[in-house]
C-alpha cells in the first residue's frame, strides 16, 4: 500500500485527499497520459495546446534549444494542461543541457578530479539556475554510476569515476546544487551503469556484478540516496542477473530481463530491499535495450507491471497510447497497478512543488532571463584551473615553451558531431590559437589530405625538420550509439599516429575520455582535461607552458591496469 505519509513525499492528509481524489477522478485517457514522459514538442511544427489537450502526458523532456523559445513552449504547455507537467532536461554538465545559450560548466569526471564537492555543488547549481529560468522543473542527473569499466563507450567522463565513496560524495553535491533552483533529481541509471563495455542505447547491457557485490556497491549508493529521500530514481534497459536469480532461484536465462522491464529488480530489489518509496522512470524507451527483450505491445505493459511509474519517450506515440489502454481492457495490465503509479506521479509532483491542491502551476518560466553567465563562467574556470590532471611527463617535455619548441604539430583527433546527445565542444580552432598567441609556429595536420611523401616516405629527420614539438589532442567525447570511445587512427598506415614518437618530443592531451593511454601506452607526456570547453583549453594552456601547476587528482585509473602505460 503506497503511504504518502513517508518518504520521499511527506504530504499531510488534506494533499492525501486531492490526491486520492483527483485519481478517483481522472478518466482512463487522463491516467494513461500521466504514464508517458513524451518527447518535447516544437512550436513550429505542433499546436502545443492540441497535443496536450489530446496526449495529456505527464512529462515532457528537452533537448537544448534557445533559452527563448524554450521558456515559450513551456509556458503555452502549462497554460494548455489540467495538471502541470514534468519538464525534464539532461543537466549532467550544465545549463547547455537544456539551452543553446547555457552553461557548458564541466563533465562530472572532471568535478571528481578537483576532489573537492563545492565544484559538483557549482555544477547542479549553474544547470538548475540556468534551466529554471525557462520553466525546466526536473532533471535527469545526477548520473550515480561507477565507471569500472574503462571501455564503456557511455558513461566515462559523465560519471564522478571509480571510487563508490566519492560517488556518493559528488552525486550528492550536485543534487543540492539543483535542489537550491527547485530542480527535482532523478538519480540514474538504475541498477547501474559501468560494468558492462557495451551501450544500452544498442542492446541490453549488463551489471555483471554478484548479488553481493552489488549490494556492497552499487546498493550503497542506492541505498543512500534512498535513505536522502531521493524523489525519483530513472530505470535502465540494464540486466542485473544475480538478483534476478536471488530473487527467483530457478529462473531460466530467456525469462531474465532488463531493469526497465523487470518486475524482480523494481518491485523486489528496488522497493522490497531497498526500500525506495518514489517515482520510477524508464529511460528512453527508442532505444535497442528496451524494444529488443519483447515485442513493443508487451514490454510497455510489462514496465508499469514491473513497478515503474513512467515511460520515457514515444515511438508511435498514438500506438503506444493503444498498447497501454488494450492491455488494460484486457487486465493484462490491472487498473488497481496504474492508480498506484498515477498516485505516484500526483504525489512527486505535489511534493515537489510542481503543482499545490490549489491547482495552480508553480513553477512558471522567469519572465526575464539572466543566465548569469559571466559569473557561472568565473566559477567554470575555478574548476577547470583545479581539476586539469598531469597523468604523466616521463621525460620531463614540460613547460613547454616557444623557447624549447618554436614548432608545433598540432594533430587534432575526434572533434566531429557524430554520435548521438555529445556536448559539441570543438577545439582544434581553439587550441591552435591559444598556442599561436603565446608566440608558437603551429601546424594542424590535416586527416583529410594526407601528405603522401610524409605518410610513406619521410623518416625522423625530415620531421624534425618541419617541427620541434608534437602535441595530440584527442576530443573523443562519450555519446550514445556509438560502440567504442577508442582512438581511432586515420586507416590508411594509421598516418595521424605518432610513430615517432621516440624521437621526437610527443605530448598527449584528452579532453575527453581518459583511458587514452590504453592505446598509446608509449607517449612520454599525458594529460587529462576531461571536458572539452574552453575554460579547459585555457587552463591546460596555462599549464603545459608552466604559468601554473598541475593540481589535479584522477578520479579513475587512466593506465588503464597496463604496465608498459607507467613506463
């Protein structure tokens, strides 16, 4: 029996009653609606008050766009709706998960490298003040995984790193930054991300963890959010097997499912072991991981079955309505299950200030909007300045100046939009000028017309002739649908690599992944920026030409367990 009384809602018995009520109330197509967390809806292609008079969703998630226009949208939506709606944004880095024109404050590694909460303070703080002002009253952060697996081409830079301890510790600083703008946290990805090398996006991935040392792991960290009163916990299209099998000894591998579907790893190990009292909601239901267990018509069914309250996203959003309303005329999904997640949804929304048993709507966009940049942007290069890491320098190339190194070959790897929700940082541009203004010659190597003399036939001496000093930047950054967040060398006789990289002096900077030495284990000088913005290329500029220190600490092993990366 859900008990509003407790946690994570503490509603007294007059909010119970309009609750209760306005459930008892509500028609079928009402409460279906409240089950979908769709995709935000454009203007300019959609009459935003006939898609909620008909869809009536409970939420409605955005991809960044102008802070303009997303205001806007938001306002004529919450204008339009009975009951006020969840708007939900991806706020892992900053304001510019929900505006074009927000803040780009920094990858949660890379908060974790500061080894200090006030920076993941500043980063919930920043993206909640930046996403409230246009009307955003949820977001999808902080991510509360642990990256134990650097080939993981998903999480990476986006978790705060391999340590539990400090997880717990980061995570939690970022949801009181949030909290400070009335941002409600949705902690995710439920059972958790990190172990497996695949993406959910693309199949089922899966924690591979036993049952214990999930509980000793992963169940801390959930246990303590829970214990915090966490109001939301987003479910992945992730397999937990070992609990599964805890919970149903006996039961046969084709009848394992993900975490997204999984009435054991929600209604047994989420609710019954942990505890956890609040909203459950999927993560995007497009993806492979989720509509590859079953067929589309059953998993949905399956997913309020199993526990979870919403379903994230739509494909056929009228088809996925239908698949909700026939398994419920047939009981294949029983009403009694639906007003419980209803109650839920009503519940967190009341709770959480989103809408108050006056019916009216709370959390309305600002009227005008200060982004407060310069200042959010001060406090991006407080973080950048402490949190730039100086992995290794074997053969002491630092500082590196237009005294030792007048020459610099400037190869540029990643850079590129491809693949599916990156943060977009480029900084090819950015860095060769940076070098450029402090009095270097510098040469971009170009992966789209190669040199074929150089590539085949130039030997050390005639590079050294061209350049005193390489320096690779590699802005691999972590996004989804992509299976790998490796190097990738250019194919033809890997001509951007450094084979000379015994020769002549070879510095190597990521401001991405930081598990880059597993493919270069040999380079003399390695540093990790973990974020591609340029408060990080000003900082490491700083850095490597020795105008301040590295003060830095890894939040992961970036040798990556091999030896020959320490030599």
């Amino acid at each position: 029996m859900l008990d509003l009384t407790q946690k994570p809602y503490y509603l007294n018995q007059d909010q119970i009653d309009y609750v209760q009520n306005k459930v008892s109330q509500m028609t079928l197509d009402e409460k279906i609606g409240q089950l979908f967390f769709v995709i935000g809806q454009d203007k300019d292609t959609v009459d935003l008050p006939a898609f909620i008079r008909k869809y009536q969703p409970g939420g409605m998630m955005y991809r960044p766009d102008s802070a303009e226009k997303i205001k806007d949208e938001v306002k004529h939506i919450q204008s339009a709706t009975k009951i006020p709606l969840f708007f939900a944004a991806n706020l892992e880095s900053g304001g510019n998960g929900i505006v074009t024109e927000g803040t780009w404050f920094g990858m949660p590694l890379q908060m974790a490298a500061t080894d200090d909460t006030t920076s993941a303070f500043k980063l919930g703080e920043v993206a909640g003040n930046e996403a409230r002002q246009v009307g955003v009253n949820m977001s999808f952060a902080p991510i509360v995984d642990i990256d134990n697996n650097f080939r993981n081409p998903i999480m990476n830079t986006r978790t705060f790193g391999s340590n539990q301890s400090k997880v717990i510790q980061m995570s939690s600083a970022q949801t009181k930054g949030l909290q400070k703008s009335d941002i409600i946290p949705v902690i995710k990805h439920f059972p958790g991300d990190g172990v497996d090398e695949r993406d959910q996006h693309l199949l089922s991935s899966i924690n591979s963890l036993s049952a214990d040392d999930w509980m000793t792991s992963y169940g801390q960290i959930y246990h303590h959010f829970i214990e915090a009163g966490i109001p939301s916990i987003m479910i992945a299209h992730i397999m937990q097997p070992a609990w599964e099998r805890r919970l149903q000894p006996g039961i046969e591998d084709k009848d394992l499912r993900p975490a997204s579907s999984s009435k054991l790893l929600i209604d047994g190990l989420l609710r019954d072991q942990l505890n956890f009292n609040g909203l459950t909601i999927t993560d995007a239901t497009p993806m492979l991981g989720y509509n590859t267990t079953l067929p589309r018509s059953e998993v949905l069914p399956a997913t309020i079955n199993a526990g979870i309250d919403m379903i994230l996203f739509n494909k056929n959003i009228d088809e996925d309505y239908a698949y909700i309303k026939e398994a419920i005329q047939n009981h294949t999904l029983p009403m009694s299950r639906v007003d419980t997640a209803v109650t839920r949804i009503l519940g967190t929304k009341l709770s959480q200030g989103v809408m108050d048993i006056e019916e009216t709507s709370l959390k309305t966009p600002a009227s005008q909007l200060n982004l407060n940049k310069a200042e959010h942007l001060r406090w991006a290069d407080e973080v950048a300045k402490k949190s730039v890491t100086l992995v290794k320098d074997r053969d002491r190339l630092l500082p590196v100046t237009p005294a030792k190194y007048p020459r610099i070959r400037l190869v540029v790897l990643g850079d590129s939009d491809d693949g599916g929700f990156k943060e977009g940082g480029h900084v090819a541009n950015a860095f060769q000028k940076g070098l450029e203004d402090q009095g270097f010659e510098v040469s971009l190597f170009d992966q789209n017309k190669l040199d074929f003399h150089e590539v085949f036939e130039e030997g050390v001496s005639d590079l050294q002739k061209k350049f005193d000093l390489a320096l690779y930047i590699a802005n691999v950054e972590t996004a989804s649908n992509q299976t790998t967040t490796r190097l990738n060398w250019v194919h033809l006789m890997a001509a951007d690599a450094p084979w000379y990289l015994q020769s002549i002096p070879t510095v190597f900077i990521s401001t991405a992944n930081p598990y880059h030495l597993f493919d270069l284990p040999r380079v003399s000088t390695f540093i990790n920026a973990y974020t591609g913005n340029q408060s990080n290329i000003d900082a490491v500029l700083r850095k490597i030409s020795g105008q301040e220190p590295f003060v830095g600490k890894s939040p992961v092993d970036p040798f990556c367990g091999d030896l020959t990366a320490k030599l």
